[in-house]
C-alpha cells in the first residue's frame, strides 16, 4: 500500500521548481498588484514573501502597465538581476482596457520565453478578467501553464478579488489580501520543490 502511495506521488504531473539557495534572488513581475498599490510597501505580495522565505524578493510592479509594456521591460531586468525565479502576474490592465485576449496572451508567452532563454524557472499566476463576480482566471492562462509546463497559482487571485474583506478597493487588495497571495505562492513554491 505505502508503495502505491509512493508511485502515485512520484507520477504527479505538476512541474517541479529547482532548489533555491540560500542566496536566491526572485523577481515578482507584474503591474499595481504586483507593486502592492492598496497597503503599505512592506505589506506589499513580494515583500511578505520574502520574508516568509527568508530570501530576497524584488518588487518589479509597475502600477497602470499593460503586457505590451511589460513584455518590453522584462528582459533588461532580468538581465540586470539575474533572478533564480520568475514570478508573473499580468494582463489585468489589458482586461481593464479591454485589449485583445490573443495579444495579451502572446505578450505573456514572450515573457515567458524571456526567462526561458536565460534558463529562468517562471511560476505563473493567474489573473481573473473583470466582471460583476470574479470567478476564475482568464482561461488562456492555464493553457499557457500547461504548454509551457509551469507552476501555475489560477485561483488565489480570484478568491481575494471575490472577497471585499481582503480588498482595499474595487481591484486592489488590501495588506490581509496581499498577505493571502504571499502565502499561497510561499505554499506552492514548497510543494513543486523550490523550498525544503
């Protein structure tokens, strides 16, 4: 019987992360919730995960930016850092404009293959299109994450935008919403292998 467990854990299809070292650096990419607009700076996503981890978080949030913009800044930071983990958070201005699925889409695949040239791991992290409920991510996001075979994070960014408790307004989180996506990706960067 433990072995049946065993096998069918060792045949789990979600992707695995590398170990990250001690000295790791991870870049959190995106735009306002990303930056962390709606709390204080240090209340902000990558900030609270970075302490949760124990490891260096930049914040690379750029309030107001849609993925044509994003895509074009992307590569130089990488460069510049050098991360040993990508984290992806975009397209949420392209709903709020109401910019093409398909050019979002291909924005965010570039992206991805930003970090793929520099041997960059990407968690990806769904966003929900703006609607009367916010139900789940935009599907292409999934399909993304499976054709590139990612760790994926589709449904924490639904559930604090569902709830008006962990928001500071009609699109922001608040710090405790903030707080809620830290520890989801802390989680998940710890079952797909990045943290012991």
């Amino acid at each position: 019987m433990a072995c049946a467990g065993l096998l069918s854990a060792c045949s789990d299809s979600t992707p695995r992360l590398p170990r990250l070292a001690e000295n790791a650096v991870i870049l959190a990419f995106g735009d306002s919730i990303t930056h962390g607009n709606g709390a204080k700076e240090n209340q902000s996503y990558p900030a609270v995960l970075s302490q949760l981890i124990g490891r260096k978080v930049i914040n690379a949030g750029n309030p107001g930016e849609v993925s044509a913009q994003g895509r074009e800044r992307l590569p130089a930071l990488l460069d510049r850092h050098h991360p040993d983990l990508l984290l992806l958070c975009h397209g949420g201005n392209d709903f709020l404009r109401r910019i093409n699925v398909d050019i979002t889409r291909s924005n965010i695949e570039t992206m991805i293959e930003a970090a793929a040239q520099r041997n960059i791991p990407v968690i990806l992290i769904g966003v929900p299109k703006l609607g009367l409920i916010f139900l789940e991510s935009a599907e292409f996001y999934s399909e993304i994450a499976d054709k590139h075979e990612l760790v994926y994070e589709g449904e924490i960014l639904p559930d604090v935008e569902s709830d008006s408790t962990l928001k500071s307004d009609q699109i922001h989180p608040n710090a405790a919403g903030y707080q809620r996506i830290a520890e989801t990706i802390y989680r998940l960067m710890s079952e797909s292998g990045a943290l012991p």
